[in-house]
C-alpha cells in the first residue's frame, strides 16, 4: 500500500485475481470472442440465492501472490552511538511489499502492479499450492503502474485467467475481487461496476479506470477484477479511503492497457516503446471555452500545438481542431484520449472525429506511432569550471520526455539534466529536469552542443537560460 498524490487524507494501493481457461486459450494472450453476456436482474428470490463459486473456480487458482524484499539501510543517532548506544544495533533491515498478481500465460507469464515490486531486489511469487518460485521482471512501467514478471515452471502449463478481449465493460455490472488482502490469504469478494473512464483522480500518469464498489483492501494491489464470464476486466490498483481499507470506492486498470504492456514485454520492449502517440497537445473543454467556439455543451478535447513532423500533423491536424470521438468512442478529457491511443501498438491507425472551426466533424485517420527521438542514456557527467560542473545531462526528444514523464513538447530543444551531484551546478540551484535551453544567448541543440559552448566560454560571468517545468528562467552567475 502506498500513498498518492490526491486532495484526500489517503490512497491506498490495491490488487484482485485471475482464473484458468481451457488449453488453447491459456497459451495466448489472444483468446476468441465470447458470446455477448445476457445483463439482467434477479427475477426472483431464488435468483438472487444464485452462487459466483462457478466463476471463483475458474479463476481464483491463477490468482498469485507477489512479495518483494529489499536490504534498507538504518542511520544510528550519532549522539547515541558516540556512548555506545548504538552497539549491537543493525544497520541494515529487510523491508518487504505484499500484493497480489496474475498468471496470464500457462508458462508462467503474471501481472501485478508496479508499486508492489518497485526496488525490491529479490521478488518471489506464491502459487495457489504454496510454492515460491523467484520471478524476472520482463518490463516494469511506474507511469501506469504495471509490471511484467516471469517465473520458470519449465514445461508445466498454469492456470491462466484470460484478459479481456472486449473493452465493454457496463456500469452496474457484476463484478469479483479476488485476492490476498494483509496477507491473510486468498480471499473473494464482490460488488458491482460503479463507473468507467474514472480519470483525474490523480493515482498514475495513464489516468484512466474502472471504479468499483467491491471490497479491496492493501494487498490486493495487481491482482484482478473479474466479470462474470471469468475474465479479467482490470487490475485492482488503487482504492480512495481516509482509513486505509476499502470504503466502496476503489480503481482497477483497464484489462485492454494490461494486455498492450504483456504484449510489449513479451516482445522485447520497453514502458516508453509500449505508448505510441499522437503528437498533440490537448486541452479540456470547459463550459466557458464551449461557449467561445460556438457549442452548446462542453465536449470533446481542443488540439493546442501540434508536434512537427509528427503522426498528426502528416495527418493534417492542426492547433484549434476539436477531437469529439476515437475509434467511435466519446473524448471528453485528455485521459480519455491518451488511453484509447496506447491501447494500440505503434504503427496501427486510429480514427479521429474532428471539428475544425464552425465546420461538420469529419474523420480524420491518424498512425499512431512511438515519439521519436533515443530514448534517455546514462548521460554524460558535465565537469570543469563552468555552472553546470556535477550535473548530468542527457540529449532531450519526445521518446526521453515519454520515458521521463515530462512535457513532450517542451522536448522541441535544449538538453535535459537528470542528476546533480557535488559541483557548482548544485551550488548555484541546478536541478534534475531542468532543461537547459541557452547558454551566453548560445542556443543549445544536443549534448555535443553543449560541451562545445562551455568549452568556448570563458566567464566569470555566465549567462544561463534553463526552462524549469511552466516557467523559464533567466539569470546571469558569477563563479
């Protein structure tokens, strides 16, 4: 459990479950289409005495637990220790997280939450019938909170639970959550859908989920949310509490997002290579910009910039078009719009409706693709009697600012600091992210640029430009 950046006392990280299919299912993540679901209410009292174990059958045995520990070094009070108070007293402790995860291929692919196994340096996993097996991490994505682990079961085949290949999930659906919450073993609970497309609420960068009233507590972080053909509809991840433990109202992943990042692990890539994009900027429309562009109720998202050379502006958007709908479903957020284009793989189209100016919407068909650009190195450590003297700085493009989690259109110029150490530039206030835009009113391109304009200069005084999130700054040092 961890907590998040939100307005509210507290947010605690959670987890659900999974569930086994039949043979040629459990070997692909690609599984047929399934009948479409008759949704009805109880008829009667008989109905309503109906039991889920059918559904807890099929799923609960590919529910895992996922732990991680890692060695934590502990500081002794110096004033203590000088009197020999600190004697015998370890420095070094092991912290451990808890959660839960999915087997969602036979040989032994599973899926959790990146915050259960985020700098844990031995992570294990416990099946059904209690045996630990040691896991690889195959991708980890701290943006959107997944991980991708593997564990070596040989030729044996699990249990799986099929991740969803619909996306239609209904508010009022019902709904299992199936997981080990607090660590006292396997444990089911239901409840109901009680909204989609749950975003702005602040948990991860890919802000976008299904909320619902089943009971989740921490522990149950990367386990399942399963519908009641036994798939899994989502990744339990998060619940909005001012205890800590489930209060109706918690966050589950979208199975679709799940099922993008496995692809991508499984083919080798990364968490940036796993997002394509558009190349837009976009904005909400508020009731006060519906007004100013003519609509009568707020909708959809405004483009304002467009990326050079990028994916939408081959297409032929531009700054002021109005994005209603993708691939036929409503945009009314940025959230919206971001996650239906991630649940693509670079290179696949999508279909935008726009509205340009006062015009008819049309559509508009866009590839998406993965931001251009390397993506972030080691960097190169800067050295020598200059401002930026400890500071490491790395060349900056849209796939370094997807990988970071920064402004891809602030990635237009300029390089990127990733870390200060001991010099000058921590003395002066240079920090990690800072992009450094000019030096002496001397553009800065690429690292190479860089090295070259401090190697020219020759101070005292410096004159520094440094783009600090929103703001650009200015100013002249003297070293």
């Amino acid at each position: 459990m961890r907590a998040h950046r939100l307005l509210i006392p507290a947010f605690c990280l959670l987890a659900a479950c999974s569930g086994p299919v039949t043979k040629s299912s459990a070997e692909s993540l690609a599984t047929a289409p399934l009948p479409e679901p008759a949704r009805r209410v109880p008829a009667d009292a008989a109905a309503e005495r109906l039991s889920f174990a059918p559904v807890v059958k099929r799923a609960a045995p590919a529910v895992v637990n996922v732990y991680s520990r890692r060695v934590v070094r502990q500081a002794v009070d110096p004033f203590w220790e000088a009197f020999g108070g600190g004697q015998g007293v370890p420095r070094e402790r092991i912290a451990q997280s808890l959660g839960s995860g999915v087997i969602v291929r036979a040989d032994g692919v599973i899926v959790t939450n990146n915050h259960v196994i985020a700098g844990g340096q031995e992570i294990m996993v416990v099946l059904s019938d209690r045996r630990e097996l040691p896991a690889k991490v195959l991708l980890a994505d701290p943006r959107a909170d997944i991980a991708v682990l593997k564990i070596d079961v040989g030729a044996e085949k699990l249990p799986v639970l099929p991740l969803a290949a619909r996306d239609d999930a209904q508010i009022g659906d019902l709904v299992l959550a199936i997981g080990d919450p607090f660590g006292v073993g396997q444990t089911v609970t239901n409840g109901i859908v009680s909204a989609m497309a749950r975003s702005g609420v602040g948990i991860t960068d890919v802000s976008y989920f299904i909320q619902t009233d089943a009971a989740i507590n921490p522990g149950n972080s990367g386990g399942a949310l399963v519908d009641m053909n036994g798939d899994m509809i989502g990744m339990n991840t998060a619940i909005m509490s001012q205890s800590g433990t489930s209060s109706g109202v918690g966050f589950a992943i979208p199975a679709a997002l799940v099922k993008r990042v496995v692809e991508s692990a499984l083919g080798g890539g990364t968490a940036a290579s796993a997002r394509p994009w558009l190349g837009l900027k976009t904005q909400l429309v508020s009731a006060d910009l519906a007004k100013t562009l003519g609509l009568d109720r707020p909708e959809g998202v405004l483009v304002t910039d467009v990326y050079p050379s990028g994916p939408g502006a081959r297409a032929g958007l531009r700054q002021g078009d109005l994005i209603l709908s993708i691939d036929g479903q409503p945009v009314n957020d940025e959230s919206t719009l971001n996650y239906r284009v991630m649940t693509h793989r670079s290179g696949e189209e999508v279909a935008l409706q726009v509205r340009r100016e006062h015009g008819a919407a049309s559509i508009v068909r866009v590839r998406v693709e993965a931001p251009p650009g390397d993506l972030a190195s080691d960097g190169v450590r800067i050295n020598g009697r200059n401002p930026l003297d400890g500071a490491t700085v790395t060349d900056l493009s849209p796939a370094v600012a997807e990988q970071l989690g920064l402004d891809a259109f602030t990635a237009k110029s300029g390089v990127l600091v990733t870390k200060v150490g001991p010099g000058l530039a921590a003395n002066v206030g240079v920090q990690p992210g800072d992009i450094i835009l000019g030096i002496d009113g001397r553009p800065i391109s690429s690292v190479q640029a860089l090295r070259t304009v401090l190697s020219a200069a020759t101070g005292p005084a410096w004159r520094l430009t440094i783009q600090r999130g929103a703001r650009r700054l200015d100013a002249v040092l003297r070293l």
